[in-house]
C-alpha cells in the first residue's frame, strides 16, 4: 500500500483546520500510517484510461511530459462534471498528483513537471515526500484509483477539491531489491483528500495546499 498522506503530514497540519473548512469537510488533520505511493491515471466516469497530460487553458505543448512504467497506473474517475472551468481543475489537480509519482519513477525531486503542477506549500511537501522515497530506493507498482472528486470554485483563480484515493492495489517495490511489500487490504488503504489550487499566470491551475486523512470513513468501499 503506498502512502500519499505521508506527503500532507510532512508539513500541513498547521493550515488543516481553514483548507477542511473551505472545503467543507470535517476537522480531521492529516492521519499518516506507513509507507504508500503515489499514481494516477486520466479516466472518464467509469472508464479509465492512460496517464495523459491536461489540456486545459495553457497549451498542451507547454506542458512537461508525464510517463509511468508499464507496472503502475493511477486511475482517475469523475473527470467530467460537465462544467468547463471544473473541468479544467479537475484535470490539473490530477496532473498534480502524477507529477509526484513521475518524479518517484525517475527518481528525481527536481523534476519539471513537480515545481509546474504545484506550488507553495505543496511544492515544498511533494519534494520531500518524493525524496522519501529516493532515500529508500523505493517506488511502486499496481493501481490507484481517485474517486469521489469534487470541486468547489472560490473565484476565477481559486479553487477546492476533495478526492478519494483508493491504495488496496498499488505495493511499495525496493529497486535494490525488487521486493514488494504486498500488504493487505485495510481501512488505511483509502484517503481523504483535500486540496487547494490557485490558477496561475499561464492558465495552470496549481495544487499549492493539500492535507489528507488516512483510514476516513467517507472513502471507506
């Protein structure tokens, strides 16, 4: 089981209580148990796809190329709301979440894609927690699926967005030693998700704040 919460308890639990409150979720802080990773793959509701970059308002030519080795997939559900501008975050917090597990895969805490799909706050956490993994040798495989995305805008350059990650089928593998730690299926396999995206000069919707809560019972099968 990889571990994503372990990115929001490095750093957030100090701005926990206003981000849940935007969002209109509960007064949890971030809950962090274990290794975990990271994954996502671009998916309608119900049928899920390839990683693939956004293409919402900056070009997609500008965009950095994100690339998962043939063992791991992140699947992304919900990704039409049928509202453009929710669209448009929807993909690009997606975006925010592959380009963590990018790095993870190439091993690399400064990768482009990292420092253009977050900023602030969660830049400085996706690069510790990615470098957490790098210390260890360590990166993942199988699939992680986002359910239940929801987006709350707060003007034309703010936004809020809750997610499940379901972890029951992605393993930490040791790249030294190429074993992988196949641990069973718990209520720590899901996560609550909850982050903050601002848009920024070139149309990007940035994830600059993210907190989550390990084990919620609002993602629980």
């Amino acid at each position: 089981m990889k571990s994503r919460t372990t990115l929001a308890a490095i750093a957030l639990t100090a701005t926990a209580t206003l981000l849940l409150t935007a969002c209109g979720g509960g007064g949890s802080e971030s809950n962090d148990s274990g290794d975990s990773k990271d994954n996502v793959t671009a998916a309608d509701s119900g049928s899920p796809t390839s990683v693939s970059p956004s293409t919402s308002s900056s070009s997609a030519s500008a965009r950095p190329k994100i690339t998962f080795p043939a063992d791991a997939k992140n699947v992304f559900e919900d990704r039409k709301t049928g509202d453009a501008p929710k669209d448009a975050v929807l993909a690009d917090s997606a975006m925010s979440v592959n380009s963590m597990d990018d790095a993870i895969f190439k091993g690399s805490a400064s990768t482009k894609a990292l420092g253009f799909y977050n900023a602030d706050k969660a830049l400085d956490t996706a690069i510790t927690f990615v470098q957490g993994y790098i210390n260890k040798n360590d990166t993942w495989i199988g699939e992680t699926r986002y359910f239940n995305r929801k987006v709350t805008l707060a003007g034309a350059d703010k936004a809020y967005v809750t997610y499940c990650g379901d972890e029951s089928k992605s393993f930490i593998k040791n790249k030294k030693t190429s074993k992988v730690d196949r641990t069973p299926t718990t209520a720590n396999s899901y996560v609550l998700y909850h982050a903050s995206l601002t848009k920024n000069a070139e149309g990007v919707w940035q994830t600059t704040d993210i907190v989550s809560n390990r084990g919620d019972k609002a993602c629980q099968p």
